[in-house]
C-alpha cells in the first residue's frame, strides 16, 4: 500500500508542479525580466521591482548587472539558458561567479539542468554565467569519414547507425527501484527477451516522519541483487535517495554512493553509468555539473518520454515516438516508466501493450540499455575508417577509434558492402591475426558482410573464402 501510495504522491506532484508553473505566469506581481541571445533572466515575484541589466563578454560569458538596494530581503533570480539553436549552451559545463571571481550557489531542478536561480542580496550585483573549463574528450569525426570506398569502387565500408546495422536502438527504462520492476516487470521483460535499464535509488535508509527507516530498495535488497547477477540488464545511477542536495558535499554523496553500490553489482563492466537527478528534486552546488559526472564517470539522460497512465493515451503516443525514431532524425528512442500495475503509475496492460509494438518491429531495433547505446553513439562519433589497400577479392580496412577503452567498450558494427563475384562465405581478421565473427546478409539487394570491432585502433583484412 505504501508503494502504490508513493506511486499516486509522485504523479500528483508532476500535476501540481505544472499547476504551480501556469499559476505563477497567471498571478499579479513585480517580477523583473531581461532577455538576451535566448537567454532569460527573471527575479522571482517581489515586493518591489529589481533593475538588471544584461551583457554578453564573449560566447557562453553573461554578465549579470541586478540593483536589489529596493528589495527588504534578499530575493532570487531565475535563469533559463537556450539549450538549442545557433545560441545554445552546454549546461552541464555553466557555473556562476560574483564580481569577485568566487563560485555562487546555484538552485537546480533535477531534470531541465538549462533553469536554475541564484541568490539576490539586498543590493548592486554583478554576476558572470560561464562555461567552466574541462578536460579534453575524445575527438569527434565528421560523419564522412565513417563511410569509404576503394579507389575502383569494389568495396564500400561504413560504421553501421546502431549495432548489427539496425535502424534504431531502443531503451525502455524503469526508475525508482519499485517492487513492481522485480515482480512484474522484469518477468515480462524476460518473457520478450528485452534488456531494460533500471534506475536505482540503492541509498538502505530513507527518512519517513523524523525516523530513519529501511528504504524500498533494501527491504528488496537480496532480489536486486539476483537481478544484477543475471546480467540481463542494465542498472542506472538514480542518486542514493531520490531527495536531492541542499550542498556541494551532499550532492557529491547522493551521486558518489549511488555510483559506488551500482559499481559493486557490476564489478567486471565499465564504470560509465547512465544518471538521472530524478523528477521533483531541487539541487543546490557551486560546481558545474560535469564536475560530478567526471568524478563518477556518468552520462546525463535527456529527451525521454514519459510513460505514466496519467499523461494520457501513452501506448499511441509510444507508437508515435518508436516510428518517428525508425524513419530518421538520431534513431535513438527513449522511454520512461515508474511503478507498473494495478493502481500504479503504469498498468501492466499498457506495459504489455508497448512491448507487443516493439515486437513487431523488433527486427529493425537494437534493444537495449541506455549506457550500451550512449557508448556506441560516442563512440561512433569518435571513429574513422581508412581504406588502406584493395584486391579483386581481399581488402584491408583500418578503424581509428579515440575514445577512452576503459569506459567505452560496445562493440561496434561494420558494414561492407561485397563485390558481386565474391562467394557468400568470407573471413575477417584483426591485425593481430584473430578471426573475427561475422555475417554475410542483403542490403537494399547487396550482399554485405557485417562484424563488430572493438572501439579501439586496429586494422582488419576481409577476403573471400
């Protein structure tokens, strides 16, 4: 009952969140706002109104001018960065300095990292909003470079979209650690044969009325671990407690703990874990978020759907969103669940219902988990292929790949397209002489031959058997 209650509470309170947001537009005030190259900024309701000024020093460099001399007490100012088009912003990299240079505390919701507020005092201001430093990545290719041809036109090599060439990867996620994922979902999911991520809460304790007590996810400890031992799926970082971070310290606890239990779950795959801050939670850091996500190597989830019953007529829409993915754009579809069954934020016949649409197009998706296809989307990003010679029937093909190995490790796919003479048995082979597994298949009426890589530097030779 206490889960089913929670369930209802976290649906309740996305409605009331939208209610407060339209409330806020719709009721009389003295905010004080600004707009410049996309970028808003706004005082929350007051009493009196606040001057400010905008001015931009160079690109991703705002300088904030705000006069809070009219103000009783000190106030907020409320920033929204563009996070597309020509003006974007890399949010998790922004921080907030004062006219003395010194980090200043930002408030942040736990999705839409772009909307944050900082402090007004009680009198002239200067703020600079800035991207922080960060350390190199991996370097990025354009998509040319990941489709060559030999000088006669024989062969024609390509890194595949998704992997095996598929048309778009799909990954179902459940958030939560909800009794429902070990009791209902992960049996449905393993009667498909589907990979899901699972987002944790892996925090033993939460605190209920002043008391501390045994969190959903420890009182389900021994069967989130047979889960994990399975090795079907994957698990995400959903922070320790779903409660957010009054502070630096605590935030890099609820991030660091969470990373740390999924890390001991899974001792033998890369640390790179998908994160997310979790709906309803309120942040409060000096750091820029890619502090965080460098420290516990983690990627941000962004540009899910969410599937809650109360959102309405969500397997139509799924259906929508799986097609639009399937027919072009990233081919990258997102979806999100809470608790499924009766009562719950899902029911289980919905759920069904969306699986039964992915099994008729099953054939066309990778299916799969979100940091599997994080990691094969950078890391196609990051590679190259080079022809480096070519006969009438063997070829030798170099794949340049500048991504770290250590967190990146999904194979990749690579297509090459066959000369009409060749035969249907063919062998491929690394540089340090192994034979590679492969596929000989027809694309759009070709024969093409198709096998995974390591998303390292290497070289493979293809011939005709």
């Amino acid at each position: 009952m206490m889960d089913a209650n929670h369930s209802r509470l976290a649906i309740s309170c996305t409605l009331l969140r939208c209610w407060f947001a339209v409330a806020a537009l719709l009721a009389p005030d003295c905010c004080s706002g600004e707009e410049l190259a996309g970028i808003r900024v706004r005082t929350e309701p007051t009493a009196s109104p606040v001057s400010i000024s905008l001015k931009l020093l160079a690109r991703h460099r705002l300088q904030i001018n705000a006069d809070g001399r009219s103000l009783e007490s000190p106030a907020r100012l409320q920033i929204e960065l563009p996070i597309s088009g020509a003006d974007s912003w890399p949010v998790f990299d922004v921080e907030v300095r004062d006219a003395g240079g010194q980090p200043v505390e930002r408030r942040h919701p736990g999705v839409g990292w772009e909307r944050f507020s900082i402090e007004l005092p009680t009198r002239m201001c200067r703020f600079v909003v800035q991207v922080a430093p960060t350390k190199p990545r991996e370097k990025r290719f354009p998509e040319q470079d990941r489709k060559v041809t030999d000088a006669e036109q024989r062969y024609q090599a390509t890194v595949a979209r998704w992997q095996g060439d598929r048309d778009a990867a799909l990954c179902l996620r459940f958030d939560d650690a909800h009794p429902s994922h070990l009791a209902t979902v992960m049996p449905m999911l393993e009667r498909y044969g589907y990979r899901a991520t699972f987002m944790i809460n892996p925090g033993l304790e939460s605190t209920a009325r002043g008391s501390k007590v045994a969190s959903a996810y420890a009182r389900h400890l021994d069967r989130w671990e047979a889960a994990a031992r399975g090795g079907r799926h994957e698990f995400g970082n959903h922070t320790s407690h779903h409660r957010g971070a009054a502070s630096d310290e605590e935030m890099d606890r609820e991030i660091g703990e969470a990373a740390r239990a999924i890390w001991r779950l899974f001792p033998d795959r890369s640390k790179l874990l998908s994160l997310n801050l979790g709906g309803g939670t309120w942040w409060r850091t000096r750091r820029p978020l890619r502090y965080y996500l460098e420290r516990y190597p983690s990627f941000v989830v962004t540009g899910s759907l969410g599937m809650d019953d109360a959102y309405g007529d969500r397997v139509a829409v799924f259906r929508r969103h799986l097609q639009r993915n399937l027919e072009g754009g990233l081919g990258w579809c997102k979806a999100h669940f809470h608790s499924v069954g009766d009562d719950l934020a899902t029911s289980e016949a919905n759920l069904r219902a969306v699986l039964e649409i992915v099994r008729a197009q099953e054939d066309r998706l990778w299916i799969t988990g979100l940091a599997d296809a994080y990691k094969y989307l950078v890391e196609r990003q990051s590679c190259r292929l080079e022809m480096v010679d070519a006969t009438d029937h063997e070829m030798s093909l170099r794949v340049t790949c500048t991504t770290d190995p250590r967190l990146f490790d999904q194979p990749l796919t690579i297509r090459v397209s066959l000369p009409v003479d060749w035969r249907q048995a063919v062998r491929v082979v690394d540089r340090a002489g192994r034979e590679r597994e492969s596929t000989v298949t027809r694309r759009d009426g070709q024969a093409v031959v198709l096998f995974d890589v390591r998303p390292v530097t290497d070289t493979y030779r293809i011939s005709s058997k």
